[in-house]
C-alpha cells in the first residue's frame, strides 16, 4: 500500500483512512456531510498526491499528445489547460486526464491514480514510433487541492501565492520559497471554484500545515465523490471504462472526432452514425432508498435497462439523485424508471445529471 506524504499528518488528524488506487488515503475527517458543506460554502483542502503526473516533451510532442488524445491541442494556448480521455482501438476509455501545456514541445498530464501504472505502459508503447520523451513525474510531485468560494483568498493570505491573474483551466509555474517549483492550477473536481497547487513533498507538507494552522477544513475523498456527483463530473470506473466510450458517458463534447487520427476516433465515428445503444443519465428516486454502483435499473415492467454508476443522497440538495448507464430507448428526460435496491424497488425519473451548476470563475 503507498501513501502519500501527508499519510502521517492524516492519521494525527484521526482521519478514516482506507485503500485507493493502490494508496492509503483518507475518507474523512469530521466527516463526509460537514466536509461536503465546507466547500460549498467555504473552503477545504484535499491531499491528491496520489494523483499521476507525467511529462511529454520533444520535437514531436504536439503531434503526439494529439494523437493518444481525445481533445485538440493543436491551437491550444501554452498555459492552458484541456480535459480529455485516451481511448482504445474501440472507443473505451482507457483513462481521463488533463493535459497542461508548457509550450509546443512539453505538455504535463495528470492522469488518475488506479490507472497510473496501466496509462504509463500505454503512452509508452505508443510514443515508441514518435520524437518524444515520455517522463514518470509521480514520485516527484505531491499535489493539494483547495477548493471553495474562498479559495482565491485563502491561498493568498495563508499561502502567499496570487491566483488571482488565473481563469477557469489555465495554469502557471511559480517557485516556493525555497526556491523549489510548483505547478499553480485552476480547474478542480467539485463543482466550485478552486486551485491545484503540484509540488515536491516538503512544499505540499509545509502548505498542508499552514492551512491547517488557519483552520482550513481538511477534507477526504468521501466527500471528494459527493462534491463531483453533485456537479455531474464522471469518475474512472463508474461513468467511465475500458468499456465505455465518452460518447455513451455524455461527453462527446471533449471527443474531437473531426480531428483526424486519434486512437479510438474510428470507433466513436462508426458508434454515432449507427446511434447510440446506451447513455449515462441522472436519475431522482422516490422515497429514502439510496442506489448504489451496479444497482440495477428496471423499466416500469421490471425489465432491466440498466445498471446505476454512482448513486447518493445528495447533501446540498436533499434528493436521492445518481447516475446511471442505460439502455438509450429509456434515456430521455422524465422517462419513468425503477431502480431495486435490495429486494425493493423504488420508482425513478430521468433528469439531467448535472445536478447541482458549478460555480467556476470564467
């Protein structure tokens, strides 16, 4: 099990501590619910050093990054930021990522921690016919996120790092005091404004305490998931698969198919001209049940239509809400569904599933 270099501070904390992605991290603190709150309407700070980093750089790297990519960078700025996927031959999704670029020659990507040592070996053996470098970053940097409304003012007044020049999906590189580097971004996976702060360990840690010491709300991935559900945000293993293509997810949006020669792009072109089979919508449940990851979804003569992703009481808006992959004859707006939970079954209704408007500075 790895942990990251703020386990021991976690555990002094009294945190739940518990397995993810090959790490021990912490679930919550004070718990999920005051946690969640905190961020809606505050600010908090998670340890994502768990997170993976690796760095694309050479001659060839745009064309590259273009080509393992679902997104188009070609006209992307250097200091912005893109959310995309890497596909495989057949459209599934091998991960989603964020590409940041440095410039022409060197992009960053932050790749999700279940899938670091899979994605490595895939952009690897990709880049091989390429004029690229392709670095592992992950021992090298540990990341916080602190996110909230207050966000901006707190990492400038506990912190001393100006955010303030940075919109939504841009990023700049700046130094510690002590001269070391951090990566200073604003993108986020809650739904509220917020920054990403990628440093070696003793930075991360420093920061980390100075935050605590101002009586910043640390919280764990518990709530992590309750803030990014809310917000309609997928995550690797639920809305997203080796089986499941952004177009089924509902994010054709970062799938560029009229960019030529990306892996998957074949499959995603054919899967839209022969219709879509199955979508990820949200769904509101009646009563008090509270659907889980591969809860059944049932059409109103009990037939099964679909299996639910991730599913919760929602705590800013006091709904049983949840996502759920479905057959698409059953994927429209307000379309009557069930859902079994146990050996009860609990009608449902097709909404949109970005729950909860996130509140980004544009």
């Amino acid at each position: 099990m790895k942990k990251t270099c703020l386990h021991s501070n976690h555990t002094a904390l009294g945190a739940l501590m518990s397995p993810f992605g090959g790490f021990d991290m912490p679930i919550s603190y004070e718990g999920i619910e005051a946690e969640h709150r905190a961020v809606r309407e505050g600010v908090g700070v998670f340890d994502v050093s768990h997170m993976g980093e690796v760095l694309i750089s050479g001659p060839q790297a745009t064309l590259f990054v273009n080509y393992i990519f679902t997104g188009d960078i070609s006209a992307l700025e250097p200091g912005k930021v893109i959310y995309g996927m890497m596909l495989n031959e057949n459209g599934g999704v091998v991960d989603d990522l964020l590409v940041y670029k440095r410039s022409d020659s060197e992009y960053f990507l932050v790749i999700n921690a279940s899938n670091i040592d899979k994605d490595v070996a895939w952009i690897k053996a990709h880049a091989e016919k390429y004029d690229v470098t392709v670095e592992d970053q992950c021992e090298y940097w540990s990341e916080l996120a602190i996110q909230g409304p207050r966000a901006e003012d707190i990492i400038k007044t506990v912190l001393g790092i100006d955010g303030s020049d940075l919109s939504f999906y841009t990023f700049k590189d700046i130094k510690a005091d002590n001269g070391m580097p951090i990566v200073l971004s604003r993108t986020g996976y809650t739904g509220e404004d917020g920054f990403e702060l990628y440093a070696p360990a003793e930075v991360i840690v420093s920061a980390w305490e100075k935050l605590m010491q101002a009586g910043v709300a640390p919280c764990g991935l518990g709530c992590r998931d309750t803030l990014r559900f809310e917000a309609g945000l997928p995550l690797y293993g639920d809305e997203l698969t080796d089986e499941i293509t952004p177009l089924e997810a509902g994010l054709g949006m970062f799938a560029k198919v009229d960019k030529e020669g990306f892996i998957g792009r074949d499959a995603l072109v054919a899967q839209k001209a022969e219709g879509l089979k199955r979508k990820v919508v949200g769904l509101e449940i009646e009563g008090r049940a509270i659907p889980r990851h591969g809860y059944d979804v049932l059409d109103t003569d009990g037939n099964k239509v679909g299996e639910i992703t991730t599913g919760y009481h929602s705590i800013t808006l006091d709904r049983n809400l949840a996502m759920a992959l479905v057959d698409s004859r059953f994927a429209a707006l307000d379309t009557q569904l069930q859902v079994q939970v146990r050996r009860k079954v609990f009608p449902a209704k097709v909404i949109k599933k970005r729950f909860y408007t996130p509140k980004y500075k544009k």
